[in-house]
C-alpha cells in the first residue's frame, strides 16, 4: 500500500481539524478537544494525534489566523494597485475579518498565543507595503511606520468592537473604521465616503 494517500488523508485530517476548531472556537474560545473533534468528524484519538494538547492546536490556528489577516493584504494589494483605495479595501476586509474571529483572537491573545496588541509585531511584507506608500506620498511621513501601523491595529479593533458593544452593524462599523484609517494615515479629509 502506497504511503501517499496516507500522506493526503491526513493533511485533509488536519485541515478539516483546523476549519472546525475555528469555527468551535470562533464562537466558543474555551470548547474543549472532545468538541472540536466532534464538529471535524474526527475521533479525539485523531484530534491528539495531530496535536498532543490544546496549547499546540491553539498555536496551529493562531497559524491559520495569520496566514488568513495575510491573504486579506494580498488579496487587497493584488485588486487594487493605488494605496488610498487599497488601504480602504484591505481595512474593510481586517473589520470584517477580524469580527469573524474575534473571539478566538481575543482568547489567543489572553492565554499568550499571540501578544497583545500593544507589543505585537506586524508582518514585514505589510510594513513595507506602508513604507512605500509614504515614500509615494499616499500615506503620512511625519510619523515612523511603526506609528501608522499601531493606529491601523487599533482602529481594526475599535471597528470590530464597536459591532458587538455599540450595535453598530458590521458594514457600517467596516466603512466607518477604514474612513477614520484614510483619514488618519494620509493627514488629508476622508476618501472614502459615498463610495
């Protein structure tokens, strides 16, 4: 018997375990294995097997998280050439995003998965993208990058508060958010409202 379909079955083992444990965890951030097992169609033998404990399956979705925040920017960058409109497609995206999972982002940050947001570490690629847009003039170039990264997090997460604590619906609250980020980041009036 071929090794290769074992090879395959359990990548898809280990993808449909992480799809549910962020769809369990999404809206229950302490479910236990036993549940997260359940929603993958798994037995809890097969959940172990891939991680030993619910530390290493916490660090695997904070993996898949990321590398989901990571397709939004290049999705966004790959639509839309010009920063300004870039900028407003790629936070509309981080709100809503951002909602989706921001119980298991809040639950990953408080058992130490990931740093809170003051001490937290953007991606390179994401910091360059800034970088770049200041030397073309789109964004501010007074401030460090540094700065008008800590001020994108910040209004990424007051978009996606604001939803569940002021009722604000999401789409507004997305709209709303990347119009305080235009507005913000480039020193200049909005851009993006009527759009």
């Amino acid at each position: 018997m071929s090794l290769e379909p074992q090879r395959s079955d359990a990548r898809r083992n280990k993808d449909r375990l992480l799809d549910a444990a962020l769809r369990v965890l999404s809206e229950n951030p302490d479910a236990s294995m036993d549940e997260v097992a359940a929603e993958a169609e798994l037995t809890r033998s097969t959940v172990y097997r891939r991680f030993a404990n619910r530390d290493e399956l916490l660090r695997a979705i904070q993996g898949r998280v990321v590398e989901e925040t990571t397709r939004v920017f290049h999705d966004a960058v790959a639509r839309e050439p010009e920063f300004v409109p870039c900028l407003t497609l790629m936070f509309r995206e981080a709100v809503r995003n951002t909602f989706e999972r921001r119980r298991i982002w809040w639950h990953l940050a408080q058992v130490g998965v990931i740093p809170q947001a003051g001490t937290y570490r953007p991606n390179t690629g994401w910091l360059e993208w800034l970088e770049a847009g200041q030397k073309a003039g789109a964004f501010r170039d007074d401030v460090p990058v540094g700065w008008l990264a800590t001020v994108w997090i910040q209004l990424v997460n007051a978009g996606t508060t604001t939803v569940d604590r002021d009722g604000i619906d999401l789409e507004d609250a997305a709209v709303l958010a990347a119009d305080a980020a235009v507005q913000i980041l480039t020193g200049g009036p909005s851009r993006t409202i009527g759009d």
